[in-house]
C-alpha cells in the first residue's frame, strides 16, 4: 500500500466512512505501531499517515484470518484520556475473549416502550406488529415498518383530545412522531405525556428523562416542554433535554432554531450551540447558560454511542446503568477520581464495555444485573 493510500484510509476512519474491514485494518495498524503515540487530529493525520505506511509489514505478513478482524472491527472503539495527562489509543487487544474476565454478560438496550392510553390501557410496543396499534378518540395510531410511533389526526374539528405517555424503560430507547409532524426520540427510563393531536393555540408536551426533539415549525402554535418545574418554548428548532433526576442538573441543548427556557421567575435565550443548565438540587436555581457545547457529545445517545469528555467514572456509570439497566455498586463505597473522554458503541455488551474501561485503570465485577465496581 501507498503512501497516499495509507493516508486516504486514515481519512476515511476519521470521518467514519471505512468498511468493517477497512476499520479493522486501521485498528490493527494502530494498535501495532506504537499505540500510545498516536491520535486523528486533523494537524496529525498525515504524519500519522507516513509512520504508517513506512512501518507496514511485508505483502506475506497482511494475510489476516476474516474470522479473527471481524471480531476486531465488531470490538467498540475507544480514545480515553486519563486526567493525569496520558494518552492512551486501545483498538481491541483480547477484547474478544470475554469469559476469562467476566462470568456473566448483559445485552445493550434496544428500541422498546409502553404506550399508555388515555383509559390507562399499556400497549407493549416491541411486540405489537406493524400498521396500525390502535385509535384514539379520531386519531390513528400507526407503527411503522421501521418501529417508530406514528400518529395521525382524522378530525380536525375536535377540540377535546385524549393524552397519551410513552415510557421508555431502562434498557430501552423509541422514536416518536407526533400529529403535527414533531419527532420526540426518548433515550432509556424517559417518558413523554402529550395529546393525541394538538388543539387550541398551544402544542405541549411533559417530559421525563432524556428526550431529543424535532420540532415540526408552526407559528401560530407555539411547542412548549414541561420538564422539572422548566418550560421550555419554542415555534420549530431541534433541541435535547437532559432531565434524569439522577444528574446535577436539567440540560437544555440547542441545535438549531432558538427556544425560551424559563424556570420559575427566571428566563434565558439560547441560540445554537448553547445549553441551559439548573441545578436539580436546588429549587430556586438559576439558569446557568452554556456557550459552545459539543452537540455531538449531547446527541451521542441518539447516534449510538456512549461519548465522554473528561467524565468521571460515576457519571459514566449513570449512563451505563440506564442503558443495560444495571445497578452501579461501589466496593468500599469509595468512588474513582479519575476523569475520561472517549466513545464506545452503545450496542456493545455490557462485558465489552467494562473491558474497555477496565483499561483505565479500574477494575468491575458482574454479579447477575449489578456492576460492582473496584477502585485501582
């Protein structure tokens, strides 16, 4: 392989865009020339590029068995960044020979959730087929193909209409469209109260949990979000709400559009790109206002990712027992101090995950639905 080819590859990987077995082969060039060095910054891509290329093996030695790089690039990938300074890149080293680590393994989340009707029937959403669920009142209820909640409204003259919840457990995520065409996707243990179509001059939502909204944009009837004594409003933007009563604070983060987020006496403007931030611990909190948040860390949960900037491993851990709805314990009740950034697949198992972050330096134990987790 060429220089140039060498190079090209490392670009595709950085944006994302290799086969499995492109992956797989940059991975393995990684983690085999001094991995401890190297990073994809865009400054370092093609001196990167030329180390790699100068150090690959022999035509004889490229011969790889499928078998073996398809588990390589099937591993999750992670950048973790101790807070003590070093570097470490880790593509996959033993990363498939789980058992010898750990006994027990616990699958990832996936798409399900519980509609709840007006008249408090549940309808469980994962076992229902495609077409239509159910009515309510005049409005259609429909699942579509690729499982996501879809509602439409059959009469527009009604001015009473049903409200329905979705609740996501832990473990699980949906995808909900509502009548007027705004998408609501709920990460794990979140839920979502709302009409079955919106009346009046009003659209609005209750919300727990974490939910990500597109906003289908309607001048003349503002969208409004209730969530831990905040309103959020808007008239047509995509934003995320981070709400679990198990975090410091209730985040709103703005991607497109602007939205009002008033909590009780006190009102701040966001534009894109900022993040509203109030203390759950304190009732009277102010709106903190956040500029230049990373949206692609907000939204890692929708893309598929566990995605971590400096993040203590408590906070790591919340995430990670909402998603494979496990119980967090620590040994000695003494928690780590220690601080990462990096990502990991949120459709690794649980025992890949905890192998990866075993690497920083911590070690976990899985006993049936608990993560029992021992400091270095």
């Amino acid at each position: 392989m060429s220089y140039q080819k060498a190079k090209e590859l490392l670009e595709k990987y950085r944006s994302g865009n290799c086969t499995d077995a492109e992956k797989a082969l940059v991975e393995q060039w990684l983690f085999q020339y001094q991995p401890n060095k190297f990073d994809l910054s865009e400054e370092r891509i093609e001196e990167i590029g030329q180390e790699i290329w100068s150090n690959l093996p022999k035509p004889a030695a490229k011969v790889i068995k499928s078998n073996l790089w398809l588990k390589v690039a099937a591993a999750a990938i992670v950048l973790i960044f101790l807070s003590v300074g070093s570097y470490l890149l880790f593509f996959g080293k033993e990363i498939t020979n789980y058992s010898v680590v750990y006994k027990h393994d616990v699958a990832p989340g996936s798409n399900k959730a519980i509609l709840t009707l007006a008249n408090g029937k549940n309808i469980v959403l994962e076992n229902a087929p495609s077409g239509r669920v159910t009515n309510e009142g005049q409005a259609l209820i429909n699942k579509a193909d690729d499982g996501k909640l879809v509602y439409h409204n059959n009469d527009s003259t009604s001015k009473t209409p049903a409200y329905n919840t979705l609740t996501t457990p832990r473990g699980g995520q949906y995808l909900l469209v509502l009548a007027d065409g705004t998408r609501a996707w709920l990460n794990a243990a979140s839920s979502i109260k709302y009409p079955a179509f919106f009346a009046g001059n009003e659209r609005k939502v209750e919300i727990t949990g974490e939910v990500y909204f597109e906003v289908a944009h309607n001048a003349a009837k503002p969208f409004k979000v209730i969530v831990n004594q905040q309103t959020i409003e808007v008239l047509g933007t995509h934003f995320n709400v981070n709400a679990y009563t198990d975090e410091p604070a209730t985040k709103t983060s703005l991607l497109e559009g602007k939205v009002k987020v008033t909590h009780l006496d006190k009102t701040a403007l966001l534009v894109p790109g900022e993040q509203a931030q109030v203390n759950n611990s304190m009732a009277s909190a102010n709106i903190n206002v956040v500029e230049q948040v990373d949206m692609d860390e907000v939204l890692a949960w929708k893309s598929g990712l566990f995605q971590f900037n400096k993040a203590s491993i408590e906070s790591i851990l919340r995430q990670v027992g909402r998603w494979y709805n496990v119980e967090i314990s620590y040994s000695n009740n003494q928690k780590p101090l220690k601080t990462f950034t990096g990502s990991i697949s949120r459709s690794s198992s649980l025992a890949q995950l905890l192998q990866i972050l075993s690497y920083t330096g911590n070690s976990f134990e899985i006993d049936g639905k608990k993560i029992i987790v021992k400091s270095e």
